[in-house]
C-alpha cells in the first residue's frame, strides 16, 4: 500500500491511521461495524460482497502488489505436474526463485 501511494505522490505519514490489524475477519468486522476502511483480496470478501455487507470501491489508477508464496512439504522436491506447475510460476515472474533441483 505504501508504494502505491507513493507512486501517486502521497505519504503514510500524512495519513490518519489509527490502527492496523493483520488478521483478515478481524478487518472484515471493523469494517462491517463501520469502525473504519480498509483493503482486502477480493476473494477474502466475496461472500461479503456478495450479501451487501461490504461495498467495494473501484480505483483504477491504484495498482497495490503484494507478495506470494510458493509452498509445498519439506522432503523430496515435487515433482510431475506439481512440479512443472511451479516452473510455470517462476518462468512468469518478475522475481526469479532458485530453481528445483
């Protein structure tokens, strides 16, 4: 969120922020209570959007990344479709993991 703002000129620090909370049903009921705004995945909220809960608002020239994570059980790398799935992943993005073994 930062670096969006940023990239549009604004700072955090002008911004009146109260709270931050890190769990995503903690921030869904802030905000069902009218306690506040805030950003969530769309999929997180579907069901929320879906009953009229929450409302979204569409901001085009806001582009927020954040990162993901591939993961899978510690042991043997996968392998098969598994593992060529994740080739796929790394082959698209802008950031390059290690390749398995």
């Amino acid at each position: 969120m930062e670096m969006a703002l940023r990239a549009h000129h604004l700072s955090f620090k002008k911004r009146n922020i109260v709270q931050e909370l890190i769990s995503i049903e903690a921030i869904k009921r802030v905000i069902g209570s009218g306690l506040g705004i805030g950003y969530l995945s769309r999929l997180s909220v579907e069901q929320e959007l879906s009953s009229g809960k929450l409302v979204h608002l569409h901001c085009p020239k806001l582009t927020i990344r954040r990162p993901f994570f591939i993961l899978f059980p510690q042991g043997p790398d996968p392998m098969g479709v598994a593992h060529t799935f994740i080739e796929i992943l790394l082959e698209s993005t802008e950031v390059h993991a290690p390749k398995i073994r």
